[in-house]
C-alpha cells in the first residue's frame, strides 16, 4: 500500500519510491513516499540545489508553483502506471 505525499493518490497498486528532500546529503536527508511520476517530475522541476534551498520538504514542493498544473492533472487520473519524460511533459504509457 503506497501513498504520495505530492498528489496524496494511494492505494495497494501505486508504485512509490523514496525521495530525499535534500538529494545532495542522503545519509542525513529525510525522506518521503511519492509515487514514481511525481518523483520523475520533481526531479524534472527542479535542480538539486532548489531542492535543497528552498523545496526541502513535501509541504513546499506541492505548494510550488511549478507543479500546480502537474498535481491538478495527476490527481484527476486514476492511472498509476505512468511514465513522466525529462522535459517536463507528462506522457500516458498506456
Ligand atoms: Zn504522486
Ligand atoms: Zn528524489
């Protein structure tokens, strides 16, 4: 059972992945649970220093003004296996 701390989706077929809120110092960094396009596309969004700077927790990065449209997009699928490419467009696999 996987829930993202971005889009706040959920359920047992979510994929999840963990993700360092500052990229650069894993060891220390916290981590949360996001689904893999939101990680794809926060990682697409954002450079590590901006992550460090100033996106350093869940709460920032959904209030980003960069992801607004992502997040309203994504919330109103109920797809989970989606694939986000690095230029920022989000692409249905299926
Ligand atoms: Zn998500
Ligand atoms: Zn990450």
């Amino acid at each position: 059972m996987g829930e993202c701390v971005l889009c706040r989706r959920h359920g047992p077929d979510l994929p999840t992945e963990r993700h360092h809120l500052r990229p650069e110092r894993r060891a220390e960094s916290p981590v949360v649970e996001v689904c893999s396009p939101c990680h794809d596309q926060l990682h697409a969004l954002f450079t590590n220093e901006e992550l460090r700077e100033r996106f350093d927790s869940a709460a920032a990065l959904r209030g980003a003004d960069r992801m607004t449209e992502y997040l309203s997009w994504i919330r109103g699928t109920k797809k989970t296996d989606i694939s986000v490419d690095t230029s920022g467009h989000v692409r249905d696999r299926r």
